[in-house]
C-alpha cells in the first residue's frame, strides 16, 4: 500500500480524533492572524497612530500572542499523539519503521495545517473587522474600517506557522523516536497513581505548599510598603518563586492527601459519585500537577496584567480630573478671551477663583511615628505645598471652618495617598519663601485630611499634590511674603449644561495658545488614548490565555472521558442510570475547573492588590469586571466538559 493511500485511510479512521487537533490549529490561525490584519490595517493604524504607540504595542502583543500559539498547538499536538500511542504501537507490531511511521503522521500533519491555515485565514479576515470595530470604540474614534486582505499579515502568517510546523514536526519525531514500543500502550494510563496511603513526608510537603502560597500572598502585601527593607527586582522573584511552587506542591501532595482522607473517613463505603469524582482526581494528580500548575499560574499571570491594565484604562477620567479638577483651569488669569466667547455663544457657566501662596515644608512632618525613618523616601525631604484661604475653600465646601493656625490639608490623592498616607492632628513647621530677611516660619496644626482634587496637576507639579486651606488672616500674613516666577491663583469654570461642551471645546481650542488653560475632556481622551492600544492588546492576549487554558482543560477531560469509558459501560450494565453517574462527573468539573480558576483568582487578586494604586484611582469596578468575565468562560467550558461526558456515557451502554 502506497504511503498517500495509508494516509488517507489514518486520517478517515482517526476522523474523532483529529477534530480536535483541528479545531486547536483553527483558533490559532484565526487568533493569529485577525491580529496581523488588524495590525497592518491601514486605516486603523492612521486613526491611532497619533498616541505615538501603536505601532510598538502592536509589535509587542503579535510576540505575546505567538508565545500563547506555540504554547497551545504544542499541548494539543501532544495529547494528540496520546491518545494515538496504540495505534503507532500497532504501525512497528506489522513491522512499519519508525522513520516510515514519521513520514506518515507528518503528511498528515501538514494537511492538517494547510487546511486548517486556509480555514483559519477565512476566519481571522472576517473577525478582524469586529476587533477593529472594538478598537476604536475603546479609543472612542470614529472611523470607517473596510475588510481590506492584508498580503503583508498573509506573509508574516504563512512564515511563522510554517517555523511552527517544523517544530510540531519535530516534536512528533521526537516522541515516536524515544519511546518504546511497550511504553506506546501503556501511555494513556501513564498519568494515573495507585495511591494506597500517605507518609508523613508527603504530608508535611503538602502544607508546605499552602504556607508558601500564603508566605507569597503576604510579601505581596509589603511589596510596596516604605517601611520594607529589600531589593524590589528581588521580593517580586521571591514572591513569583514561593506562589508558583507553593502552587505545584498543593496540586502535588495537598489534593491528593486530602482526597485520600476523605476517602479513608468513608470506611469503605465508597457511593458511585466517591468513585467517579474522588479517587480520578486522586488518581491522577501526579501527572495532572505540572499542567494544572501551569494553567493556575497563566489564569492568575493573564487576568492580573489585563485587570492592572483595565484599572488605568476605567481610572482615566478621575485621572484626567486630580489633573484638571473642573471643565476648564485657568492659570495667573490667563484665558479671559476664552472666558468672552463662551459668554457670546451663550455658554453658561460657574467659577470658582482660588488664591494660592507657596510655602515649604518636610513631608515627613506628617507621617506616623513608624513611618518616619530613615529608609522613607519622603523622610527629610522638603518641597513646595501650596496654600489657599478659607473663603475660596468654602466656594466649594460652604461647612469647612478653620481659625487660628489649624489648617485643611487637601488635594491628596493616587498613588501618594496609598504609598505614603499622611495623619491629621499633627503640628507642621513651614517657611515662606523669600528673601533670607523676610524668611519666615509658621506652625500649621492639621485638623483634617480631604483628598477631593480642587487645585491643578499643573500647580502641585502631578496630580494629588498636597493643598493647605489656611484661614483667611493666615493666607495675608503668608502672602505678605511675594515670591516671584510663582502660581499666584487658578480659575476653575464648570459648565452648567454639559449639552455646550462640543462648541466649548470648539471655543477652547481656538483659544488655548498659551499653556495656562486647561481642558479636563482634553486630558481625559489623551488618557484614552494612550491606554487605549495598551488596554486593547493586553484583553486581547487575555482572552487569547484564557481561550488556551480553558481549551487545554477541556481536551484533557474529552482525553479522560474517552479513556474511563469502558468504566461507565460496566456501571450501565450494573443497573446505575445516567444521573447517578453525572453526580459524580459534576464534582470532577467542579474540581478540574474550578479549583485552578480559583487559585488563579486568588493569585491576580493579591497581585493586583499590591500595587494597582500604581495603574490608577479605582480597583473594585475593574477587578470585579475582569474576574467575571474569566469566571463566565471558564463556566463555558466547564458546561462544554460536563456535556461531552454525558454523551460518553449515553453512548457506553
């Protein structure tokens, strides 16, 4: 028989097998190439190229995003080619070389990436306009996107899955090549353990993992801390180091331990369910530790990085606000044409004027007694603070009162306010800034701390700078002391109908020739629009990680289900009907599934956690949003697995 007719006869026999396969190399070349094209899409790239970093994140994510392609097909090749070990055990029994067998498996894999590169371009030209789509409404632009075909991304497709056939087809080659012939039979069942009870050794393993994890959980927690002592670089790797391992000794040792002491406490009297979900998972921990690992350890990795880059894309307009904290600022009275315009087209307003006096001040002075050491960045460090009187304060917040040398100290806010949290009822020495003869000091007592952005980005040189509001007595006798090339007072302008502010922002870029009026809706789509790529890239290769690990868990459980299938016809033939055996099969999904999503959770959660006051103002919106979307598509699969063993284990008896 010729070797074109031995393969078409493997591929029609091999037909439930292949589907699988097939499907994996599908989502690939449609991930894969959607990206490309939208990547080489010129009217998407004219409509976003002025952030100045599309180009560069799009370059970056197509790396990411092969990473998570060759990672997939690779997983996938390699439970295809278990699930076929007895029939290439059969090929060398009627005498077949394994060089011949080689030759055979790679024509079909090659006909398998050809049609499945051919399918997936199809699928990727077409789902590419609806990415595209996305992306600009993320970027809030308005654009016509034309399904254009992009020979460059058709090029750049064809060579990187043909350098990742040649890996596949080495991998098979590899695998055939060192493996015996005894082995080929026996390589479905390699992953099971007869566990028969466990030594002390074992058992102290496995609580270790649950204090590594926790010991990881808790660094986590001081990794930003200034009164931690340490090398940054070095606390993240021994974080990663202690969660990771702590992770595959609890896969390793942890579940198996307390599933073989449930069992042990049943006495014997193991239901149907105990025997279906229990003992499998029991089982089968040894060979399933690395691979759960790996997908707890790129669920927690992909939705901590998608749910950080959420939080600055969701933060962007309380963002744009601690930077310009109303509908316009004006600095030193500047932008008074501005102000004549919108009053000629009938624009209505409100303004608020604030007076502002700098003084200098040791941050230090208001940190607890634990914080003030020497390993604080902020200990001994003065800076300029500004401050404005009682009576412009009260524009915006009527009940504040102050008298004496009590002050509101203000304005405080992101990732200062979470690094370095200040405390009220303490005595702060200032000096005025001036000439060495009217140098001055004062004592501020600090009655209360609000952290309400009322005063310019551009005053406290970043958003969330400190502001005192001093009484109005203390600001004159502050302001007595003149000092030049300093900001004098700000002009804040709300509009009352937010219906003008198109012909205000129309109005205002005619006007903003000088550097002193601001615009919040300017600053906040330059935020979108700087976030914008970053934020779409990352959910993009999140969904692509999340798509991976569901899809490798769901093949192992088709894997599963396919092997336990002569279990599920002698439990038909005993008299057990369908929804006994589905009891226990509910419990393993409910394992296989959600244990590793839920440590993953748990793992992004704690990252998240240490350092989100980095990436933005808000983390309980974005964090609660990224996690259910992981949670709903795991659910998919999960639905996806369960299905798949009920037609199992119909089709059994």
């Amino acid at each position: 028989m010729s070797l074109s007719k031995l393969v078409l006869r493997s591929m029609k026999k091999n037909m439930k097998h292949y589907y699988l396969y097939f499907f994996a190399l599908i989502f690939s070349v449609t991930l894969y190439f959607s990206f490309v094209t939208l990547q080489n899409n010129a009217e998407v790239l004219a409509t976003v190229d002025k952030s100045g970093t599309a180009k560069a994140g799009f370059a970056a994510a197509t790396y990411m995003l092969y990473f998570i392609v060759l990672f997939f097909v690779l997983y996938a090749n390699h439970l295809f080619m278990k699930r076929r070990s007895k029939e290439i055990g059969l090929y060398q029994l009627i005498g077949m070389t394994k060089g011949l067998i080689v030759r055979l498996l790679a024509v079909e894999s090659i006909l398998l990436f050809v049609g499945a590169i051919v399918l997936g371009m199809l699928a990727g030209f077409f789902s590419s306009r609806l990415f595209a789509m996305i992306l600009l409404r993320v970027l809030e632009k308005e654009a016509l996107v034309t399904m254009t075909f992009s020979t460059e991304a058709l090029q750049q497709s064809i060579v990187v899955f043909a350098i990742l056939l040649v890996i596949v087809l080495v991998q098979m080659a590899w695998m055939i090549y060192r493996v015996s012939l005894l082995s080929l039979f026996s390589a479905s069942k390699q992953a099971d353990e007869r566990v028969k009870r466990f030594s002390p050794l074992q058992m102290v393993i496995g609580f270790l993992g649950l204090v590594l994890i926790a010991y990881g959980y808790y660094a986590s927690t001081k990794l930003f801390d200034i009164n931690s002592q340490g090398n940054l670089t070095l606390n993240m790797i021994i974080i990663l180091a202690t969660t990771i391992g702590g992770t595959f000794l609890v896969f390793r040792f942890s579940v198996a331990f307390i599933m073989n002491s449930i069992r042990l406490k049943k006495s014997g009297h193991l239901t149907v369910r105990d025997v279906l979900a229990l003992t499998p998972i029991m089982h089968r921990m040894k060979g399933n530790a690395k691979s759960l690992t790996l997908i707890t350890v790129l669920t927690g990795f992909s939705l901590g990085v998608t749910t950080l880059a959420y939080i600055s894309y969701y933060s962007s307009e309380s963002s744009a606000y601690s930077q310009v904290p109303g509908d316009y600022v004006l600095l030193e009275d500047k932008g008074q044409e501005f102000l004549k315009k919108l009053e000629e087209n009938n624009i209505a307003f409100d303004k608020r004027d604030y007076r502002l006096q700098s003084v200098s001040a040791a941050f230090s002075q208001l940190l607890s007694k634990e914080q003030q050491n020497k390993d604080n960045p902020l200990f001994g460090l003065e800076g300029t603070i500004y401050t404005i009187p009682l009576s412009d304060y009260q524009q915006l917040v009527p009940e504040a009162a102050v008298s004496d040398n009590d002050v509101i100290l203000t304005n405080y806010g992101g990732y200062m306010a979470e690094m370095f949290p200040l405390e009220k009822d303490r005595d702060v020495v200032v000096t005025t800034e001036g000439s060495e003869e009217a140098t001055k000091e004062e004592t501020f007592h600090v009655k209360d701390i609000q952290h309400e952005s009322i005063i310019s980005g551009t005053v406290t040189s970043g958003p969330g700078g400190p502001i005192f509001v001093v009484p109005d007595a203390l600001f004159e006798k502050l302001a007595a002391h003149d000092v030049p090339d300093m900001w004098q007072n700000q002009t804040t302008i709300n509009l009352k109908n937010k219906s003008d502010l198109a012909l205000a922002e129309k109005l205002y870029m005619q006007s903003n020739g000088e550097n002193f009026i601001h615009s919040y809706e300017e600053e906040r789509k330059g935020n979108i629009e700087s976030l914008g790529i970053t934020i779409f890239t990352l959910a993009f290769l999140g969904l692509a990680f999340l798509m991976t690990t569901g899809s490798i868990l769901y093949f192992k459980q088709m894997s599963e289900a396919e092997e336990e299938r002569g279990s599920y016809t002698i439990l038909r033939k005993i008299g057990f009907a369908e929804k006994d055996i589905m009891k226990g099969i509910y419990m393993k999904q409910a394992f296989n599934f959600g244990v590793p999503l839920i440590i993953g959770l748990l793992h992004s959660y704690f990252a998240v956690k240490s350092g989100w006051f980095l990436f933005g103002s808000e983390l309980t919106a974005p964090l609660w949003i990224a996690m259910s979307c992981y949670i709903a598509l795991y659910a998919i699969f999960a639905v996806l697995s369960v299905g798949y063993y009920k037609k199992v284990i119909r089709e059994s008896l």
